[in-house]
C-alpha cells in the first residue's frame, strides 16, 4: 500500500507544476512537462507494482493489487488525455506558423441575376433589360501590418465587362493606414475609400441592400474612391466626435480625375471632409449623424463634354457636394444576434458649375445646377438568419434637375451564415422622362460570398 | 478689432473648457474590460485604484457586443484593455481598438491584457475552414466558466495592473490573495454541491460549457447550434432529440441570449429539463458578481436535476 503516499505525492506534483506552469511558462511547455513527470511517475509506480507483487507473491500467492493496477491505468488515460491536447495546441501552432509574415486574405465573391423589364436604353443603365446574369464583382481582401508604425490594406477588384462579359482587373483600394500617430491622429495614404456621408466609402456587397443609392451614384460616382491622403481626427471629448479631412486626385470610383493638363494645380484636387457624432439614447437605441462636403475648384474637363439631349454640351468647372446623414438604430443588447432595426437616411446636394462650352440657341456662360437627392431605408432583423427591409430613393440629375427619378425596393435577406447571403429585392423606378428614360420594374437575386479572412471592421458597425 | 480679439478669446476659452472636460483629473489606473467577469475581476483586484469600465452588460452574447461608438472615447482614455482572448471578443474589439487610436492599448502593448495567455485551451480546432462554423482557431475561449481557470484570469489582471502602477503592488497583490482565498473556498463548496451531478449528461445552445463540464464532472455532450454561430437546421435538431433520447440526456442550458423556442421544444421532445443560465455576471437578475453569477449556475443545475 506504499503505493497511495506516491500518488498522493505525484497528483501534488502534477497540480503545482500545473500552477507554476501557468505562471511562469508557455501552456505548451507546461502539458509537456506535465507529460515527461507523470510518465516518469508512471514507470516508478510499474518498478513499485511489480516489486511489491514479487514480494507478495513470494510471502503468499495471491494477484496484483487491483486499485495498484487501476491508479496506474487511470495516470496512463491521464497522460493519453495531455499527449492529445499538446498534439492539438502544437498543431494550432504549426498552421500559424508559416503564416506569420504573411497577410490575411480573404475573397468576396458576387452574383447578381435579375429580369427588368426595359432595356438598357429606357433605363439609362449599363446592364441590359431583360434576363442579366451579372458576376458582379470578386474581391480579393489583403491586410497585414506594415511595421509597428502602420498596416496596409488593399482591395482588387474583377469585375464583368457589361459589353464583352470579360473580366476586368482593377485596385480598388491598396492603403497605408497610421496607428501610432500622437493626438489621436489617423493618417491614410494610397488609393481608398474617402469618407463622405453614411454609405459611400461600403462597398457592393457591404450594402444593406443590392444596388448602391442613385444618389451617390449620381453625385459621387459610385464608391468615393480616390488617389490620395485623409487624416481623421478622434476629438478628445468625453462624447464621440469624429472630423476626417483628405486631398486626393479624383473623388468616386467611376469618375476620371481632372485632366492633369501640362501642369497640375492645386485647385484642381479633391477636397473633403466629414464630422460625424454619436448618441446613446438608452443602452438599445443608438443614433448617429454626420455631415460631408467636398470642393473641386477647379474640375475643367473632367469627364469630357457632357452632351445634353437638347444638343447643347457642358463642361463641368466646379464640383461642390454637401451631404447630411443620420442612422437610428435598435440593438437590443441581450439578442442582438437575433433582432435588430436600423433607420438610415442621407441627403446630398449638388451644387455644381458648368459651363456651356458650345450652345445650340442658348445663352452661353457658366451656371450652377443645384440638385437634390435623398435616400432612406429601413432594415428589421427578425432572426439571426432572417432580414427584411425597404428602400426609398429620390434624386434630380446633377446636370439638369427637372430630370428626377424615383425608386421604391423592398427586399429580403436570407444570411445562412455571416459568410453565405442571399438577397432578393424588387425595384421599381419612376422616371419623369425628361430624359427619355422610361418607368421599370425590376427582380434582383443577389448571392454573395466570403472565403477566408473576414474582419469586422468599424464602417460595418 | 476690439470685438475680433474678444470673440477670439471667447473660442478660446470654450475650446478649452471643452478640453479640459476631456482631461483626466484622477489618478486611477482607467481600465476598461470586454465582459462583465473581468470587470468584477478588476474591481475586486484594484479596488480604489481603480476606475472600471465593462463594454458588455452581462446580457450581451460574449461574441456579440454591440460595437457602440460611445465606447471610442472610453477606450481612447484607457490605460488597459483587460479582455478573454482566444478570439471570443473578434467580431467587436479589434476594430473598436483601431477606432480608439490608443497606441497603449493595441495588441502587444503594455495595455493589452490578455487574460487567456496562461490557459490551456479545449476543442482547438485542427482546421479553421469555416465548414467548422465560426471556429475559434485558438481554441474554445469560455474558460471563464470554470472558476479554477478563472482565478489565473484573476492573476493576469493583477499582473498587468502591478506593471503598470508598481507603487501599489502590495495593495493589489493583497486584495488578490484575499479575492482568490474566498474563490477558493467557494470553489470547494461549489464542488461539494456538484457532486451528485457528476457523469450528468447536457446540451446547450452554443459551445459554452466544456470547461465547466471538466471542472465539475459533468458530460457534456452536444450543442443547439449546427457549428458554432450557425443556426439549427431541422434535420439537426432531430438528431439532437434522438441522440438525448437514447443516452437519456436530462438537461438542456440555455444562454439568455439565444431564444427560447428551439431549446424549449428539444426539452420538451427529449424529456429533459430546460434551464437559463448566465455566462457572464448580469446575465441574469441577482448575479452581479462572478460569485454571485456561479453561485447561481451551480444551484440551479442541482435544483433542475435534483440530487
């Protein structure tokens, strides 16, 4: 019965190195040592069995112990039990191991089916009337640190030709981003996403919906890409207050920059900036607002003449856009997993210069073309799955503001996983038919996907 | 000119009231913690020396703290950030320590407090393909359920506020030693109450519980969830049904965060109990504190399952 003071001994051993271990010690080189002790234990313990069996069986015949045997086979399913979780933690190890140096990728990837019924000419679109089945866009994510000083990030983006159907390659993003600048300082250089208004600088398949708002299509050309350098600056109040400010040559990813010309001048860059707040209005409610400008001064040719249905041409000469937003949310904070109602509204207007470069029977000169355009939606989150919501937008040409549209999209979404997502949604678009555009009715079938790395960035909030 | 030059000072003078509201006047270490456990942790370690502030409630989802901007400016002014690790808080705290632009706080800093560095973790994935669900690659990060485990959690936060305020070691390593004695002492008594449940079998909504179950004895035996963060399917919940059926499965746990329809009716189909339990403190009424929050857990297992 020496056997019981030695486990006694072995199971204090095993605990304080446990304890030590964890202190001091790497959770994988605590389990090894755990290991190489309790074997060593083991095998003394089968050195003491078998003595003491031989010493018994010499005194009087009679079988092994069985509580000796059963201690030795409870340590030896206890060593079993360490070998296999240093194996798992070791394996952990490994996979990350050569991955160190490397950044995190991710691919999204997008489908987007729909049926209208006018075709591309009535509709103004790119995409046909009609069936279309639209890849629209795969999305290769990178981001890593730089050095201790910065990360980096960059986006590419294939993307379907609408004419050729062929794949076309573009960066969309590809940014240096400051973390150790004093003041609560951020700085962004390189090619990304400056931030104006709510939805702006998300991208596709980011929306809470399948296609972007006309209005920011309208007036800042899609996603508010640009060529350039933004700081943002975290106001040290005890309440969040954000101001962001950039330069950059070219302003919203389907719109050309200025033309350089001979020699560029500073007049001729973008220039933004946002100022944006938040309120907790009881732990479930939240709202925030923001407001945006942005100011070309000088945007002589950008995009080339622009000819008007009646003939007459223009030449944009100053791009100024003003922009208010506001969210009001509801995120029960017990299942917001599984509920939740988001209010988000944005209204722009556009304020640009022309000048009518040639003129078929009007006045020649410059002038302003103010232009309104809003967007709300409403999203509800009934399950942890389960989404449905509907889109109101309103916008007047930029260039000609009795020329308006209407849209109304209801639509649904089926997350089957946060990586997984199907969205189904009808628009239906008034047009006023100034331009000769026609009213449309529209299904979109919007599937998209996420392989790999996936962050939870701060936009997505 | 007169009048430029008052209302200059006028600004001058709002802008810096307006700052000097921002400044801190105290000299409290500002910490701020992910979870309600932590908090109580830190509190109970820094007592006066220190001013804490939880992200979560104690209803939230562990993974699923809301990311609320009024948090930023919190965090912009913390000294330490005392979190889980392991992954649990991904889907919120990175990008909240980005937003917060507090060089002191970001991974690998002094501030940067991670009490999972000492633990051994369970159910460490072998791939971390998402066909697994939304794995945690570092392995199951709920060890705080198991109060030995979070005692280690206890210590790294002693640690962390030692290193950053070594003036004060004596009061903190003293207000330790005394949080962890009375964590002991209900550890046994904890135990003692547990071991009539020891070889209970029981599900859970998610994968919250292994180190619990291995703390106390327990088999824990299945989840709710397809794979961690999906949804039942119908043909799982069935399987689930039949397996507690045939291995005559009495319990099933509920997080209160997950509702209550699908847990309700395994039960009901199974013939097992359902019970509510928190795994944080402030998942329920009247858990407040990590003590409070187990004292609560162990007793109503045994009550549901009787002795």
């Amino acid at each position: 019965m020496k056997i019981f003071p030695s486990l006694l001994c072995l199971i204090i051993g095993a605990t304080t190195t446990v304890s030590y271990a964890q202190k001091s010690e790497s959770p994988l080189d605590s389990l090894k040592q755990q290991i190489q002790l309790l074997q060593q234990q083991v095998n003394d313990l089968k050195k003491g069995i078998s003595a003491s069996d031989m010493a018994k069986t010499a005194a009087a015949p009679s079988a092994p112990s069985a509580v000796d045997q059963k201690s030795v086979r409870d340590l030896e399913e206890r060593i079993e039990e360490l070998t296999e979780k240093v194996n798992s933690i070791s394996g952990a190890q490994k996979q990350s191991k050569p991955n160190e140096f490397n950044p995190s990728i991710g691919l999204v990837g997008e489908l987007v089916t729909s049926y209208r019924t006018q075709g591309k000419v009535e509709t103004g679109s790119d995409r046909p009337g009609g069936i279309d089945i639209n890849a629209r866009s795969v999305e290769l994510n990178v981001a890593a640190s730089v050095d201790p000083f910065a990360k980096g990030y960059a986006v590419i983006n294939a993307s379907a030709d609408p004419v050729t159907g062929e794949a076309t390659m573009g960066i969309e993003e590809a940014a240096l981003q400051t973390n150790s600048l004093p003041w609560n300082l951020e700085l962004k250089a390189g090619r990304f996403f400056g931030e104006f208004g709510r939805l702006g600088y998300i991208h596709d398949h980011e929306l809470p919906f399948v296609n972007r708002p006309l209005v920011l299509d309208e007036y800042i050309g899609g996603e508010s890409r640009s060529d350039g350098f933004q700081i943002n600056w975290l106001i040290p109040l005890p309440q969040y207050v954000s101001l962001s400010a950039g330069a950059g040559d070219g302003f919203g990813g389907d719109i050309p920059p200025s033309n350089p010309g001979d020699i560029r001048q500073f007049d001729e860059l973008n220039y933004w900036g946002r100022l944006s707040t938040y309120f907790d209005l009881t732990p479930d409610w939240q709202a925030e607002m923001g407001v945006s400008g942005l100011y070309n001064p000088r945007t002589e040719d950008r995009g080339g003449v622009l000819v008007q249905p009646d003939g007459s041409t223009l030449t944009e000469k100053k791009r100024r856009l003003v922009g208010a937003d506001f969210s009001l949310k509801w995120v029960p904070l017990r299942n917001n997993q599984f509920q939740s109602l988001t209010w988000g509204t944005e209204a722009l207007y556009s304020d640009n210069v022309y000048r009518d470069s040639v003129s078929a029977g009007s006045i020649m000169g410059e002038d302003s073309v103010g232009a309104w355009g809003v967007y709300s939606y409403l999203t509800y989150k009934f399950s942890r799955e389960w989404s449905a919501g509907f889109l109101y937008e309103w916008v007047q040409n930029n260039l000609n503001a009795h020329d308006q549209t209407a849209q109304y999209s209801p639509y649904i979404t089926w997350a089957l996983s946060h990586w997984n997502q199907l969205r189904l949604q009808y628009t239906h678009t008034e047009s006023n038919h100034v331009l000769g555009l026609s009213n449309d009715d529209a299904v979109y079938m919007q599937w998209s996907w996420i392989i790999g790395s996936h962050s939870h960035g701060w936009q997505q909030r | 000119m007169k009048n430029a030059i008052r209302l200059l000072t006028t600004i001058c003078l709002v802008v810096a009231a307006l700052f000097g509201a921002a400044l801190p006047v105290q000299a409290k270490v500002r910490v701020v913690t992910t979870l309600t456990d932590l908090a109580d942790f830190t509190r109970e370690v820094g007592k006066d020396l220190v001013d804490v502030r939880s992200l979560a409630t104690g209803v939230e989802d562990t993974h699923g703290v809301p990311m609320k901007p009024s948090f930023v400016p919190v965090l912009n002014r913390a000294d330490l950030v005392v979190l889980v690790g392991f992954d649990c808080e991904h889907a919120f705290l990175p990008a909240l320590l980005e937003a917060s632009k507090n060089p002191r706080i970001q991974v690998g800093h002094q501030g940067y407090v991670d009490c999972a560095r000492n633990i051994v973790p369970v159910d460490v994935p072998k791939t971390t393909d998402h066909s697994g669900g939304d794995v945690h690659p570092y392995g199951n990060p709920h060890y705080m359920l198991d109060p030995v485990l979070a005692e280690t959690a206890v210590k790294e936060i002693c640690e962390a506020l030692v290193a950053f305020d070594p003036k004060d070691r004596a009061v903190f390593e003293r207000n330790r030693d005394t949080y962890l004695a009375e964590l002991d002492t209900k550890i046994v008594a904890w135990r003692e109450k547990m071991k009539p449940l020891k070889g209970l079998q029981f599900v859970s909504y998610h994968e919250h519980w292994p180190y619990f179950a291995d703390r106390f004895g327990l088999r824990y035996v299945g989840t709710i969830e397809l794979k961690p963060g999906i949804d039942p399917t119908p043909r799982h919940i069935e399987e689930l049904i039949s397996m507690m059926k045939a291995d005559h499965v009495p319990l099933v746990v509920r997080e209160p965060q997950f509702p209550e329809k699908v847990p309700r009716l395994i039960a009901e189909k199974a013939g097992a109990k359902l019970v509510t339990l928190p795994i944080m403190p402030g998942g329920v009424a009247q858990t407040d504190t990590y003590i409070e929050m187990m004292d609560y857990i162990v007793s109503t297992m045994v009550d549901a399952v009787g002795k």
